[in-house]
C-alpha cells in the first residue's frame, strides 16, 4: 500500500469514525482528549481495586472510551457516603465498649484453634463477639419460614425490627403483614426497611406503599435513589440484608425475601420456577447482635440509633447449646468481612467443604481457597442451580466450572425450574455458616450483608441433612461433559465472566 492509498483509507476510517466532516483542529483536539483520557485511566482506575476488576474497567475505557469513562463515573466507586460510614464507626466502637469485658466463649466441646482464630478475625473485622447459650432452629420450607415469623410477630409486646431486601404483601406473606399490622395496633412499635431498588422492581409495589402509609407501622426505604431529595449513589450498591428481630428475645436471618416464591414474574408462572430457601431462627445473646444490625441501618436512614433497646436483652428460656457470631459486611467497613472470613474457614477446612451459592462468581483469591482445598484432598462440594435467574450472572458461574472439575471440586446443578437461592457452606464436623451473602463479587463489594458463623451442637449435622436433600435430586456435572460444551457457550460465558469484574 502506498503514501496515497494510505491517506485515503485513513480518510474512510476517520469518516467511518464520525470525524472527517469536521475541522482538522476538532480532530486533534479530539485525538489529544480521548489520547489524555486513556492515559489518565492507566493512573486512575487500579486505585484500590482488584487487578481484575481494573482491567476490565480499562478495557471498556479503552475500547469505547466515552462510554467507557460515564459507565466508570457511575457504577466505578462502591463507597457509601462519608455520613453513612461515620454512622457504621460509631456502632462499631459502642459493640467493643460494650463486649470488651466478655469471657472467651466454650461450646460444648473445645473447638480447633482455627476456629477461635476466625472468630478473632471477626472481631477484628466486625467487632461482634463469638456468644454462648443461644437456640437455632432452621427452616428450608418456604412457606414453613414465613409462618414461624409471622408466630414470633404475634408474641411481641415490645418492639418490632424488620428489614428485607425485596418485601411484597401477597397471597404468601399476607399472614406476617398482618401481624406486623395487628402489633402495631396493639402498641407495639413495628420498625420496617425495605431496599429501595429491590422492592422497587417487583410487581405491586405502589399497592404495598400504599398500605404501609396507612398500616401504623413506621417504615424507611434502604439506600433510596431520590435524586430530587438529594439522595443519590451509585445504583447497584443495595442492602441485601435479611432481619427480622421481636423484643430483641427472637430472630431470623437467611436468604429468603418476603415474597411469594415465584416473585411475581411472568415467567416463573410460565414456567413453574420457585425459589428453594434457608433461613434460621434464633434465640439467646446472638440476637441483640442481630438486633445491632438492624440498629445500624435503622440509623443510616432515621437518625434514630435505638440505644435503649440494644444491649439488654431479655433473659431467654434456658441456655442453648449453640455457640454464634454475626458477621456484618459491606462498602460501610473498610474491609470485605465476609470473604476473608469464607477464605480463612476454607483453608481450615481439613476434611470436607460443602458450599451453596446461588451466585457464585468468586474473585481469584476465593477460587484459589477452594480449589487449593480440593487439591490438598478436602472433599469439596458446590451447589448450584442449573438454570440461573439472572442470564449474566449464571453464564458467569458457569466460566468457573472447569478450573472448579479439574481442582477436583464435585458439582451439583439443581433442577430447573427450581432456583437454589440458599446462601450456607459447611467446614469439617466444626463450622456452619449462614446467611444472606453469595460467593460473588457483588456480595463482597456492594452489598451489605449478614452472615452468622455456627459451632457447637449439632448445627453442622443439620445443615449437612438439608444438603443432602440437595444432593439426592441434583445432577452431578462431569469435567468430560463440561469440556464437551460448544463454542458459543464457552464463549458467552467467558464474556459474562468479564463483565462480572466491573464492580
């Protein structure tokens, strides 16, 4: 090719570009800002981000430099306001001044040093302790959960917290509103949040506003995006969390939504998909920890801190013989307390690991724990649904199965149409963990979220009876059939893997 031809092909991809009906002094200005944009990405964008997760910001920066950069300006930063992580530091401190004192806790038989060792970080992390003498019931029944909150709800004489990430009032939650309602009339003072994006989107939320302005309970959205009030924020950082607490005596936590277990959509109508859930009740000192929580964001969004109600909680039953620890996590801490504490129980682990995840799309240092797990000879298991509900994330998911199979990890894909929304992993006879955090990087970055750490009991051995009904009606995938799949599935997976890192 040569000097005229060249000319003449630049000239066609400047045309193409949109720039050769302008000026040539547009075109330079142009050229020296996308050129001054690219290289102020390079310093900019890996600041305190994964390796991963910054490279694939620059790549879309790079490759679309316009949309790339408002795409970064509006989604880049997974910080709360400085008011809101203020208000998370000061319940931290109260939780230390208030637990420095305590005694090291003793299940009923003398945990692993590892275990006293994740309960310290923990501490470190979280400031909750590890507490003694408390009763944890399970529920996997859907509706089975919903009834033993609405049973709690109809007992309370003094207060009422709940806060969900997704609520609707319908043919299956129809009975906890009610009761929510009844206690309110009844003096008790009901305190609700909801996320604003999460409720927002499902089917019937104007109707549920509308009740809950006339049904004598005081409510408050989480994280509202309301840019004419000046509330505004990046979209996708949303409370995740699941807590419903009655006189600080009882509490639930878990994965479940106050839903129908269809969510309201069209499809799964059509299709008979349902949700499968895990959720926990609890009673004894683990939930003024729960309760604390709440408080938190509760006060992120009133001002109203409920000290009086946090740190004397009613004297329950009898001793149980669970020992707990909450671990709250999310952009309010300056650390992601939930994965390094997965990480820590993960290299623990010695003889047997079983994880469920809905949503598994693990950063390196996640993938690393668990597959060096299953390449040390730990019997290492994942769940997850065979049909996901969310088309990136699932093909995201499954981009990690072969580095999962040939580590030597066993999955079992759950039955569509059936959702395994569950969030619960196990390690050795020792720890069981529960809570409303997936295995992704959303969980870890920018949602808030609850978990709580089990010892002691026979809490192991239960959640093992509920992954085994997993087990028994799941199908396990073989490294020789995932590495059958076709080319375009490998290839939309791998695409969904990156946009995944955009966080």
């Amino acid at each position: 090719m040569d000097r005229r031809e060249r000319e003449e092909f630049a000239a066609v991809l400047w045309s193409l570009a949109g720039l050769g009906t302008f000026p040539d002094w547009v075109v330079v200005v142009a050229s020296i800002l996308d050129m001054g944009i690219r290289i102020a990405a390079l310093g900019i964008v890996p600041g305190n981000r994964r390796p991963t997760t910054a490279m694939a910001w620059l790549l879309a920066i790079f490759f679309i430099p316009l949309v790339g950069i408002a795409l970064f300006f509006m989604f880049g930063s997974f910080r709360l306001s400085d008011r809101r992580i203020a208000k998370q530091t000061e319940i931290n401190r109260k939780v230390w001044a208030a637990t420095q004192d305590m005694e090291e806790p003793r299940s009923e038989r003398e945990a692993p040093a590892w275990v006293h060792s994740a309960a310290e970080l923990n501490r470190s992390l979280g400031s909750f302790p590890m507490v003694d003498n408390n009763h944890v019931e399970l529920y996997p029944d859907y509706e089975g959960s919903i009834a033993a909150m609405a049973a709690a709800v109809r007992k309370a004489e003094e207060f009422v917290n709940i806060q969900f990430y997704i609520m609707a009032k319908d043919e299956v939650t129809e009975e906890l509103f009610v009761a929510l309602q009844e206690a309110a009339a009844r003096g008790v003072r009901v305190r609700l949040l909801f996320d604003h994006l999460g409720t927002m989107r499902i089917r019937g939320y104007r109707q549920f506003r509308r009740w809950l302005q006339g049904s004598g309970i005081e409510w408050q959205r989480m994280l509202p995006l309301l840019p004419v009030r000046g509330q505004w924020r990046r979209i996708d950082l949303r409370n995740h969390r699941k807590i419903l607490v009655v006189d600080g005596r009882v509490a639930f936590t878990g994965s479940q939504n106050l839903i129908e277990p269809g969510y309201h959509r069209a499809s799964s109508e059509r299709t008979g998909r349902q949700w499968v859930e895990l959720m926990a009740r609890y009673e004894g000192p683990i939930v003024t920890a729960l309760n604390v929580v709440f408080a938190t964001d509760w006060s992120s969004e009133t001002d109203d801190t409920l000290g009086s109600e946090l740190f004397t909680p009613p004297p329950v039953r009898e001793p149980g013989p669970m020992t707990c620890q909450v671990v709250p996590s999310g952009p309010g801490f300056a650390t992601e307390n939930n994965l390094r504490l997965f990480n820590t129980l993960i290299y623990a682990a010695v003889e047997r690991l079983s994880i469920c995840s809905p949503y598994f799309v693990p950063d390196d240092s996640l993938l690393y724990a668990i597959t060096t797990a299953a390449q040390r000879g730990v019997d290492v298991e994942l769940f997850v649904s065979e049909q996901g509900d969310q088309f990136l994330v699932h093909h995201a998911q499954r981009s990690y199965y072969q580095a999962l199979l040939e580590a030597g990890v066993r999955i079992y894909l759950y039955p569509k149409p059936l959702v395994l929304h569950a969030k619960h992993f196990t390690v050795d006879d020792e720890v069981g963990v529960l809570g409303s955090s997936n295995m992704d990087m959303r969980s870890f970055s920018l949602n808030l979220e609850v978990s709580v750490m089990h010892l002691g009991g026979d809490i192991v051995a239960k959640m093992r009876e509920i992954q085994q009904s997993y087990r028994e009606v799941s199908r396990e995938v073989t490294l020789e059939e995932w590495r059958q799949r076709t080319r375009w599935e490998r290839y939309v997976d791998n695409v969904a893997r990156l946009t995944a890192t955009l966080q």
